[in-house]
C-alpha cells in the first residue's frame, strides 16, 4: 500500500466533488433540506408538548448524515468508475483495492464532515440547537460508530457492484433507506411492534440514537449498548471488507471489470 497512490486518488474525487453540482447537492442541499423539513416539524410538536423534540428530532437529522454520507459515497464513486469505464484501466495500473477503497473512505468522511459542520451552524443561527452541548464525548463516539457502521453497509453494496454490475446500482441509494426504519432514528425503540424491535436492537444505530434520546431526556445511557454497537458495527466492517475481497476476486475472474454492467 502507498500514501501517493491513495493521495492521487484522493485529488481525483476531490475535483470529481468540487466539479460536480449533483456531488455538491449530496453535500450542502440535501442535508440543509431535511434540517429545516425535521426543524420546523420539531418547533410544531414542541408547542403541544414539554418533551425537548427539537433537540431529539435535529440531533439525529445531524448524526444520521455519517451513515448515509459513508454508505453511499463507497458505493457511489465505485458506480461511477463502472459508469466511465475506468475500473479496468484503474487496476491494470499499481493501484490496489485496498488504496482505491481507502481514497473513498476518507474523501466521503472529509464529506461528512464538512455537511456536519454545514449542519450544526445552520441548526444554531435557524433553531439556537448546537449539537455539541449535549455532550461532546457521545457526540463524537456517535461519529466513530455511525461512520463505521456507515463504511459496513457501503462495502456491502460494493461489493454486490462488483459481483453483479450496474444492474443492482438501486441498492446505493436505497439501503441506508430500508435500514432507517429499523435505526430508531426519530423515535424510540420502544413504539416499534415487537417483530420491528427484535429487528432494530441487532442494528447498531439503534443503540446510538437510544443514547441521545436519555442523554436529552436526562435518563441513564445504556454504555452495554454502545459498546455492542461498536464493536458489532467493527465486526461488520471486518466482515463486508472480506466480502468485498471475494467479489472483487470475482469480477476479475468473470471479466466484469473490463465489461462494467
């Protein structure tokens, strides 16, 4: 593995981001949107209770955005060498697949980041909501484990791209949708029916959004089961990361690579 090959990658999704208006949507408009959608329904429903719902309600509008920034931007930049044609020409060349899948780690976690910071502004100049006063410690943690947990799910999808083509290119977009219901990620896991909450206590985002719902709330935090979603959302990573291995071993035994669909 070397550092220039993954900086060059790097310097290739910068400027794929910064020339890219759908690339800066997924960044600035998108979050921004669903910041004010979920903000302004928070200042409703604070009206008609003393629950603190706008702190619950933008709190995880906010962390929510590791997850999904994680999972999609793997699937989405190895989508579009597939759409260019370019895997072939990128692994004839030195470039491993662990430099290329690392270039993409860090470039949509930099991506992340800056919708985070977009984010937290905006929630203290529109709802006077500064997620970091909650609690900078489980804030962060919340981070690191989301954005794990987010890389799991991107490597997943990857890895059925390389295995399948573009055919399943849906599932970039719309995993981190089906698992949303199940994350508890606007309400408890307490409302769920019992068949949805056996569903949601195994995925590790639950954990983390139960977590700031009692930090909020002033009720004890469930340590046990923060610490079963790191190291399940670890595991899992591990997991994906060889699955992604196999399928990438696949594609170049079936010609997929060359072929691209």
């Amino acid at each position: 593995m070397k550092f220039h090959r993954i900086n060059a990658l790097l310097l290739k999704y910068y400027y794929i981001t910064i020339n890219r208006v759908d690339r800066l949507f997924d960044i600035i408009y998108w979050p921004i949107l669903d910041l004010f959608i979920w903000g302004f329904t928070a200042l409703f429903i604070q009206k008609l209770s003393d629950v603190n719902v706008l702190s619950m309600l933008l709190g995880a509008v906010i962390l929510w955005v590791f997850v999904w920034r994680a999972s999609q931007d793997i699937a989405v930049f190895v989508l579009e060498d597939f759409w260019s044609r370019n895997l072939y020409h990128l692994f004839t060349s030195p470039v491993k697949l662990s430099e290329h899948l690392i270039s993409i780690i860090i470039i949509g976690f930099l991506r992340a980041l800056a919708t985070f910071v977009l984010m937290w502004l905006v929630g203290i100049v529109f709802y006077s909501f500064n997620i970091l006063t909650i609690s900078p410690s489980l804030i962060a943690f919340s981070v690191l484990l989301l954005t794990i947990f987010g890389w799991a799910i991107g490597l997943f999808v990857a890895a059925f791209i390389f295995r399948f083509g573009q055919r399943i290119q849906v599932l970039a977009w719309s995993v981190t949708f089906l698992i949303s219901p199940f994350a508890c990620i606007f309400y408890p896991l307490s409302v769920l029916p019992d068949w949805a909450a056996k569903i949601a206590i195994v995925i590790p985002p639950t954990h983390v959004f139960e977590s700031l719902r009692a930090m909020i709330s002033g009720t004890p935090v469930n340590q046990a089961g923060l610490m079963y979603a790191l190291i399940s959302s670890i595991l899992l990573f591990i997991l994906m990361a060889f699955l992604l291995e196999q399928s990438f071993q696949k594609s170049r035994k079936t010609g997929l690579l060359a072929k691209g669909d």
